[in-house]
C-alpha cells in the first residue's frame, strides 16, 4: 500500500511540475524500487545533445526512459563513479529539464519558460510648466508629438498655441528653462525648423519653415504683435572665461546659430561652404575650446571644417578644399596588417596611400574621419608577443641480430679455407679442410665417413649483433603570437622517373627512352601555433608527423614510406615545459631456410639448416617549452 501512496505522490509531482527538491524526491523514490539508478557512471562527455547523452545511459544501464527531441543542448561535462539518478538530477538542474514518472518510464521534457506578463506602457507625460507670476515656461521635451506639447502649453497658460496643418505628425525635441513665454515658443520652434508668428489677439502660430534662411530674416507677419526669430536670445549659454576656455550649455541648440555666436565672442573669422542647417546638438562643457566645439558638433555627420591660416573653413565634407591629409605611422604593427582590420564604413570617402619605408600611411579626406582613423589604429597598434619555442627531440633505438646454421655446396673451382672463429664465427671450409675433419672422425674407428669431391665447400655462421642508439636534439624557433612556428628534421631519397614516348619515323615505331631523377623526403616536422592570454597562459595547437623509408621494389623504385601523425591542443604556462606523447616501434623477424624433413630433426637440424632472428624497437618523444618574449 505505501508503495502505491509513494507513486500516487509521484504522478501528482509529474503532473503539476515540480522544484529541484521534488525532482530529487521524485529519482530517489524511483531508484528505491529500480536498482540500475543505483549504478554508476565514469564519461568524459563532449559533443553529445542531451536527448543523444540521455538514450545512451538508458541503453547502457537498461533503463526505461524517454526523452524530448527538442533537448538539443550539448553537454560538456565529466563524471567519475557518479550513481545514474545523480547525473539525471545535474542534467535536469542545469538544463532546465522537466522529470516525470509515467508508467514506469522515466520522461524528461524541455521546461515550459514562463511568459511575463506585459503590462501596456503608459502614456509619456509631457514636461511643461508655468509660472503665472513671471510668465516664465519650463519645457523638457524629447522627441514628443508638437499637437501634444502644444495642448499642453495651452493647458498650463491659458495662451493658444496653435499648429498649422504641415505639422500634424511633427515631432520636436527642446531643454529650456525658467525663460519669458514667448521666448521659450520661439527657440522651440527655432531648434525645430518651424517659423513662429503671433497676431494682435495674442494667439500663437507654428508653421513649417520652407527656408529656414529667409525666414530668419524676414519672418512671416500676422500682425503688429510681430516677434522675431533673431531678436531672441539662444538656446545655448556661452562664456569665455579667463583662461580662454569656453563653458557652454546647449540643449537641442541649432549648430550653426552656436557657431556664430562662439565665433563672436572669440573673435574667430570663419567661412562656410554651405550651412549645417537643420542639426541640432546638447552640449555641457566647462573647459572646451573652438576646435572641441566643431569635433563634437559634426562628430557622425556628414560636415567638417579645416583650419586654413586664421579662417575655418566649414562645409560638407565631400568639398574639395575641405579634404585633410595626414601621415599615421605605427611604431609596434606592420602596415598589412593593419590595413587589413579597417572597418569599412570608416573608409568611406577616404584615400590611403601606404608608405613601406616609413612604416605608416597617407590618409586624405575629412579631419573628423581622419581622427576615428587614428583613434581605432592606436587601439590597435600595441606589442604583439613573440613566443620562444624550445623543441626537444629524444630518440632511442635498439637493436638485435642473430644468424646460425651451415651452408654446404658445389662451386666451380675449389674454393680456400677462410673466415674467423672467434668472437664470431664465419668460416669458410674448402674440400681439403673438411676431408680432413672426416678423417679425424674416422680415427674414432667408431664412423667411417667418405670423402667429400674436390669442388665442395662448407658455410658456417654463428653471429650475434646488438646496437644502442640514442639521438638527442634542442632546435628553438621564435614566432608572433597567432602566426604558425614550423621545425623540418629528415632526409631526402632519389629515384629515377623514365619516361617512353613512341615516335613514328615512317619506316616503324621507334621507342624513345628518357627520364629524371626526383626525390622524396621522410621528415620528422613539427608545426605550432601559439596563442598568448592575458595572464601569459599559452595554448598551442601542434600537429607533429613523422615519415620513415622502407624498402625499394627496384633499383630506380622510389622508395616506400611510412608515416605517423598526431595533432593536439594544449594549455601551459609561461616557460613550462609539456610532453606531447612517444611514438614507439616494435619489430620483429624470425625467419630460416633448411633441409626439409632434416632440418627439424633435433641436434641434426643445426648442420641441416640456417637460422635468422632480429629485434628492433624504437622509441620517439617530444618535448616543447614556449617562452613569451616581448
């Protein structure tokens, strides 16, 4: 009956959702009746979805589990002895991943994310304010519809401002406080391409401005109540103080009303190509200069201004006379390479001309996209690291060699006694050396052996051969931090190519032979690419390769080749030494050649056949120290 209960409390869990805990509940109630979630798990995973990773755990451990397709996430983690039901609780805590006990099967679906509730934005209140006393109006407005701003003038006054049809959809911007009525409605519409009128009832007119120019002079007139636009004061507070500096506040203040009145009080002559008209600009400085004021005003736009003797020359930046040259040098990067990391929409309208000798190059064009330019090359032209790698190269290899057996036949011509016996054997014995040995025999009284013809000769080897080689070299190569470092150790091999051209020489078929020698390389190379962090961790990425010669198949064959390879990445510190791993090699020959049937006879077998058995292993490790280098 409990059990019952617990399953009866488990499919609630499953049917309304459940936290971490009942999650954890829920696998542990589960596993008391399941021994396989008992089970540990020992994997390295990386690659795998979480519906892929899920259903090779149930395959393995035989469990009944279902998961969602749509669990795609990759898992990247590591589990050592580690029960079933403990890494089901990480995926389901880490992935956002629902667990539910249906019919004995274990159901892992995508967690439903909860929608917020959005709330629909309240209407923006439009900042305006008046003060009856001083008839002084307060207006914050940042891109709000003008039909609204006007209603709410005329709301907080009692003056009827009144919009013209042409701006119905206008949207206007304005920072001005504590100012008379009138003048606040007249910048507004100034810093905003209207044209602002009043009649003699004192009702207030915007209309658009066709030509902001001539209406700045000569505005429209619906009555002698006329105010004009440049009987106003600016929008902009501007000071000189006693150092020199400027100190301006500007909101929403008209460029070129600023520029000629900073340009007044500073006495600076300027000419303008053609007018800014119509940008804007907010400006809160206490220490800024003329030149400051042009940077920030035509920053992103498409205006500029040159300095030329005791004028400024201000205009659209494509006007010839407007264009600026300057030389950018670089003192840690090359010219390429830099070149290359240009963004496009900073060349736009510019020219580059690359000098190698100076290490730098020409650009010409705007003096405000020529300062991004240098802005973004000093970013970039910072040391770049150079990584010193010492590579050590340890070879070991040994060998064995050992041949025995006797070789007996018929030359001829008789042959001479020769060879040594001591500390190898390799004799040679002509008839009369061995009917000599027969003749020893036959003393015993015990044999008695024939004679051997004059033309016999006797073969007897007994050698052993053993080395110990063992090769060590350090080469060391330098690189820039990203660029590849290559280190090439080996030999090179010759093989002739021929080559059979047919030739009809109208009497037959003649065949004409030709060729070329051409070689082949069996290399040990190591190529690396280094990475430097900011803590001077290093990551390499090594790929090493290592190819041997074999044997011919003909005098002028090329020879065959062997080759093992191994790439890998790793991490280490400044000056630490790594061990990329060993190739090794075993070989093994046993061969022989003998009389059949005597040559497997015991103690017989010796003078019957020859025996030839050989050893050769050969050990190869790598090891790689980077240092940085600045």
């Amino acid at each position: 009956m409990k059990r019952y209960l617990v399953y009866l409390t488990i499919f609630i869990w499953a049917f309304h959702g459940h936290s971490q805990t009942e999650t954890e509940a829920l696998l542990n109630a589960y596993a008391n009746d399941h021994p396989e979630l008992q089970e540990t798990i020992t994997i390295d995973i990386s690659g795998l979805t979480i519906y892929e990773f899920l259903n090779s755990v149930a395959l393995e451990h035989k469990i009944n589990l279902s998961a969602d397709a749509d669990l795609t996430n990759m898992v990247e983690s590591s589990f050592f002895e580690i029960p079933v039901k403990d890494v089901f609780m990480f995926i389901a805590n880490k992935y956002r991943v629902d667990v539910e006990i249906v019919n004995e099967i274990i159901v892992f679906t995508k967690k439903q994310e909860e929608r917020p509730v959005v709330e629909p934005p309240k209407p923006k209140e439009i900042e305006v304010s008046y003060n009856e006393e001083n008839d002084f109006l307060s207006v914050k407005l940042s891109n709000e519809a003008l039909e609204n701003v006007a209603q709410k003038i005329t709301d907080v006054s009692g003056r009827n401002l009144v919009i013209g049809p042409s701006l119905r959809d206008k949207k206007v911007s304005a920072y001005i406080l504590n100012r008379p009525f009138a003048q606040v409605v007249e910048m507004m519409a100034r810093s905003n391409q209207m044209v602002l009128t009043i009649d003699d009832n004192g009702f207030y007119y915007l209309e658009k401005a066709l030509d902001m120019e001539n209406n700045a002079l000569s505005p429209k007139s619906k009555g002698k109540g006329i105010v004009s636009l440049a009987s106003l004061e600016s929008s902009a507070e501007v000071k000189v103080q006693e150092n020199g500096f400027l100190s301006i506040k500007a909101f929403d203040a008209d460029i070129t009303a600023l520029i000629a009145e900073v340009a007044e009080q500073l006495h600076i002559n300027y000419f303008m190509y053609n007018r800014p008209d119509g940008l804007t600009t907010t400006l809160v400085s206490e220490m800024m200069t003329f030149d400051d004021l042009l940077d920030h005003a035509f920053k992103g736009k498409v205006f500029t201004y040159k300095k030329s003797g005791d004028f400024y020359l201000i205009g659209d930046q494509n006007v010839e006379g407007l264009r600026s040259t300057e030389l950018i040098q670089l003192e840690n990067r090359t010219i390429e390479t830099v070149l290359e990391t240009l963004p496009q929409d900073l060349l736009e309208n510019i020219e580059i001309k690359e000098f190698l000798e100076l290490n730098g190059f020409v650009v010409s064009g705007s003096r405000p996209r020529i300062l991004e330019i240098k802005e973004y090359v000093k970013e970039i032209d910072v040391v770049v690291p150079m990584i010193l790698i010492e590579v050590l190269i340890v070879q070991y290899q040994k060998s064995s060699e050992v041949q025995t057996g006797i070789q007996a036949g018929l030359d001829s011509e008789p042959r001479t006694t020769s060879g040594v016996l001591f500390p190898t054997t390799d004799l040679q014995a002509n008839s009369t050396s061995v009917n000599s040995l027969i003749d020893a025999f036959n003393g015993f009284g015990i044999f008695n052996l024939g004679k051997v013809t004059e033309n016999f000769y006797l073969n007897l080897r007994a050698l052993e051969n053993n080395s110990v080689i063992n090769l060590k070299s350090t080469p060391k190569i330098s690189t820039l931090n990203g660029h590849d470092a290559k280190l090439s150790i080996g030999e090179t091999s010759y093989y002739f190519e021929q080559n059979n051209r047919l030739i009809n020489s109208g009497l037959g078929n003649d065949v004409l032979q030709s060729g070329q020698w051409k070689s082949t390389d069996a290399n040990l190379s190591v190529n690396i690419r280094p990475f430097v962090s900011k803590d001077e961790q290093i990551t390499l990425n090594i790929i090493v390769e290592r190819s041997t010669f074999l044997g011919r198949q003909g005098e002028n064959a090329p020879p065959g080749k062997a080759t093992q390879q191994f790439e890998s990445m790793v991490r280490c510190l400044n000056g630490e030494m790594i061990l990329l791993g060993g190739l090794d090699e075993l070989d093994k020959q046993n061969s022989g050649t003998g009389t059949p049937g005597l040559s497997k006879i015991p103690v017989l077998k010796w003078f019957f056949s020859s025996r030839r058995k050989s050893n050769s292993k050969s050990k190869l490790h790598v090891f790689i120290k980077p240092t940085v280098v600045y």
